[in-house]
C-alpha cells in the first residue's frame, strides 16, 4: 500500500481555518465593539436630553417659585390693605358715637341729677355725679337701661353728703346701627 502523507494538507487546512478563525473573531470583536460604542453613545445621546430637559424643568420650577413667592407677596399686601380699609371703615362707622354718646348723656338725665366726671374707655363709660336723692339715680338708671345706645347700668356707690347724693356708675355704650347692620336681611 502507497503511503500518501496527508499531514501537511491537514496542517494547512487547520492553519487556514485558524486563520479564518480568527479573521472571523476579529470581525466579531469589531462588530461588537461598534454595537457596544453605538449602544454607548445612543446611551449617552438620550442622558444629555433627559438632563437639558431636568434643567429646562428646573428652570420653570425656579420660574414658578419666584411667581409663587411674588403672589404670596401681593396676597399678603392685599391682606395688609384689607385689614387697613377695614380699620378706617370702622373709624368712619364709630366716628358719630361720640356725639351720639353725649347727646344720649344728656337726653337720659332727668331733673336733680348732675354728672360731676366722666370717662370713656373702649366700650365702657365710667360716671360719677350728684342727685336730689336715691329715687332720680334709679330714674336715671332706668332711662340709661332704656336707651338704644347705653346697656347694663352698673351703680358702683352711692353716698349721702349732706342734702345731696354722690354716686358712681358704670355702664356699656352699643351701637343700635351695628345690629341693624348685622341682622340678615
């Protein structure tokens, strides 16, 4: 039998499919390496956009805090100013009492009866005076309990000084307009 040495022929061949072998896992390497670049830069294209739209919100979110800030400015401004008006109006409205008051004073005063001090404070009224006799400081307080401007006469003393009677009262004044204005129509 003939003796064919097919040694080289199949060291060849191996050689040639090493070669190919590695040709083909070059290839590979460098088709994968571009997957993995491509992938990494489409990664890195949407982190850029995602972060210039997180600081476009920042910036609105920045924008509309300042807006917030200048609204929570004017709200309390105009609370200031509400609270000033209210104020003023409540001057304006309480402005005639004191004629009112005196006048009242004067109308609820029956005969024998002087007021010797008087003093306002608030809502309370503080009297002292001179009367004929017990009997007129009960008729004053009955007129003061029946007027629309003074409630709940209070007699803190009353002492006798020869003919006359020194007393001391104290009573509230009320605005009879404000329960109008306050009554639901």
């Amino acid at each position: 039998m003939a003796h064919i040495n097919l040694l080289p022929w199949r060291d060849q061949l191996r050689k040639e499919r090493q070669k190919n072998f590695f040709i083909t896992l070059g290839i590979a390497a460098v088709v994968a390496a571009l997957v993995v670049g491509g992938v990494h830069f489409q990664i890195q294209l949407m982190i850029d956009f995602q972060n210039s739209r997180n600081a476009r919100l920042q910036q609105e979110i920045a924008a509309a805090d300042k807006k917030i800030k200048e609204i929570e400015a004017l709200e309390k401004r105009k609370a200031d100013l509400i609270a000033r008006m209210q104020i003023i109006e409540s001057l304006q409205a309480s402005r005639p009492e004191a004629v009112h008051v005196f006048d009242e004073l004067v109308q609820t005063i029956p005969d024998g009866v002087h007021l010797n001090s008087f003093s306002y404070k608030g809502k309370s009224i503080a009297l002292s005076g001179e009367a004929q006799s017990n009997a007129r400081v009960s008729t004053y307080m009955r007129n003061i309990d029946g007027s629309p401007w003074f409630n709940d006469p209070r007699l803190l003393q009353i002492q006798k000084k020869g003919t006359v009677r020194n007393f001391g009262m104290n009573l509230a004044q009320v605005n009879p307009n404000a329960k109008k204005k306050e009554q639901p129509q």
